[in-house]
C-alpha cells in the first residue's frame, strides 16, 4: 500500500481517509453487499445469529469446493504438491468451518422454537454448495438436483459437478498412472453414480500403508485425504449434536425424519477404503 511522506521523509502515521468514490476496501471485499444480506424473518434476537452462521458455513463450503477443485485439477496433471497445498489449506478452513459450530452448539428447543416456524420448509438439505461437496467427495446424486430445477445457474453447476470426476476419482486415476492395480470398472465407472467401495481399491491402499516409504508421495497423499474424511465426519457430527439438542427427534424442515435421517448420513466414512485398508496393515 502506498504511504504518504512527511517533511522529515518518514511514513504519515495516519490512514488516508479521502477517496472520492467507495473505498478500495469496500471495492475488493463488498463488506456493504455481505453485510445487508440478513433479510430476518421473525422478531427473536437469535435468529441473527442463526442465519450469519449459515452464511458464514455457506462461504466456507464455497472456499473448501474452489480448494477441492484446485487440488482435482493438479491430480488430473500430475502436479501433486500442488494438490497437497490445496488440500492442506482445505484441512486448516474445515477446521475454521467447524469452529463456527460454536454459537449454535447449544441451542434450547425453546431458544430454536422461537424463529424456526419462521423458517418455513428451508433446510440446509436444499445447499447447492454443500451438495457440490459431497460429490467432490465422490457423492454423487442425481435426485440431488431435483430441488434447484428452479434455480438455473445453480442447476448448472450441481449438473457440471455431478458428470466431472470426483477429487477421489482422481485420485485414484493417479494410483493407476503409478502402477498400481485400480480395476477398470473403478477407473471407467459412470461419474453421475455415488462411489462404491472396492476390495481391489482397499487392498491398494494397504499395500500404499503397509510400505509408507515405498511410493510416499502417495502415502501422503492418503494421510491428508484421511484428514480430510474425518474433518468432514466431525462436521456431519456436530450438526448432528447441535440439532438433536435443538429439536430432539422432531421432522425436519426440511421434511426428513430429521435426527435418524441425519444420523444415517454421519454413518457414511468419507473415502471408504481409506478406513477399511486399515485393517488389513
Ligand atoms: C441448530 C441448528 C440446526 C438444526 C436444528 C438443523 C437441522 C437439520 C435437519 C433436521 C436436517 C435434515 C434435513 C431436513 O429435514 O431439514 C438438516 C440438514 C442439513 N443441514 Fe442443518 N440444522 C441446523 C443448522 C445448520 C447450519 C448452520 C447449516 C449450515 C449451512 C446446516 C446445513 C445443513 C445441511 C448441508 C444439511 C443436509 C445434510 C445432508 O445432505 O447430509 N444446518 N439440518
């Protein structure tokens, strides 16, 4: 930045406050636009902070996909500590991510009550962006995108996302260029289709674990992806937590059986094969 001199040539040690349209911050960070987005829906002084911390988590998931994204990306070329810078930043914004589960970890059914009619049949269930996640995790789900018919760019992008390969998907496209035994139907399966675990997969991975030396690019590559799984299980399970705090066992706004619905989904291990291979070292 650039900084005005005195008559002795030192800095100014004031901040320039003359800028004859918005400020250079405000042109960068749009801080005016971010921060008139919270259109509340009822009077309780909770719901601000209920609807803040869904966009913040909503901006997360946006730089979390743009890292996934980045690290596919470097995979598909080969450039792997390109891919694991990505995915290191990634394990350091989840982190942040699941931090933010703070001011709504304990909420009352009371405390809850008091905007969530206001919610109406909105539900974290319809984020396009959390979507956009999971299929980088390998996913996939067409009946996903049934919910944004109505939203065409956002339509688009789930669409984009749900034919490209998975950040798994290279991953194991990877293994292959390196040697390793992936099966055919694993490196030609249909990408629109949730990954299916594989025992010639888990038995990849256990040889990659069972000599870290040996390929240990690739046995780092496994270590972050693994952090990365259990970043996301522990997202999955403090939304659980707080939720069953919230509304006990009672239906979803978003019309799932809510808890054992959700319960369901944080049963599901992120990159399977990478937990089972475990077992077999
Ligand atoms: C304590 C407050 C919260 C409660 C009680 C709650 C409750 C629920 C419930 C019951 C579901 C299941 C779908 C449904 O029927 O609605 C759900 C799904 C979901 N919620 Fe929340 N939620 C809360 C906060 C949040 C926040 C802050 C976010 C951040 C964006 C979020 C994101 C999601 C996502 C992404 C799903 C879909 C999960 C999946 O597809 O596996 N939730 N939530």
């Amino acid at each position: 930045m650039s900084q005005a001199l005195d008559a002795s040539g030192a800095g100014s040690d004031t901040p320039n406050l003359d800028f004859a349209g918005t400020t250079p911050y405000e042109d960068y960070v749009q801080a005016d636009v971010l921060t008139h987005l919270q259109h509340l829906r009822s009077d309780d002084p909770g719901e601000m902070v209920f609807l803040v911390t869904t966009q913040v988590m909503e901006l997360w998931f946006t730089v979390i996909v743009h890292e996934w994204e980045t690290a596919a990306k470097a995979l598909r070329e080969d450039r792997i500590p390109a891919a694991m810078d990505a995915l290191k930043r990634s394990l350091r914004e989840l982190e942040a991510l699941n931090a933010s589960w703070r001011p709504l970890a304990q909420l009352t059914p009371a405390q809850f009550n008091s905007y969530r009619s206001a919610l109406g049949e909105g539900s974290g269930f319809q984020s396009a962006m959390y979507r956009r996640m999971e299929f980088l995790l390998g996913d996939k789900s067409a009946s996903m995108l049934v919910p944004h018919r109505g939203a065409p760019r956002v339509h688009a992008e789930l669409e984009k996302a749900l034919q490209e390969p998975s950040l798994y998907d290279e991953v194991l496209r990877l293994l292959a260029r390196r040697g390793l035994p992936v099966p055919a139907s694993v490196l030609d399966r249909d990408l629109s289709q949730r990954y299916e675990p594989s025992p010639q997969v888990e038995a990849v991975w256990t040889e990659l674990y069972a000599d870290p030396d040996g390929q240990a690019d690739l046995h780092r590559l496994g270590e972050v992806l693994t952090d990365v799984a259990e970043l996301v299980w522990r997202w999955r399970n403090d939304h659980l937590v707080a939720t069953r705090r919230a509304m006990g066992a009672k239906t979803g706004t978003g019309g799932s059986a809510g808890v054992t619905w959700l319960e369901k989904r944080a049963q599901k291990n992120v990159f399977p094969e990478l937990w089972t291979a475990r077992s077999h070292v």
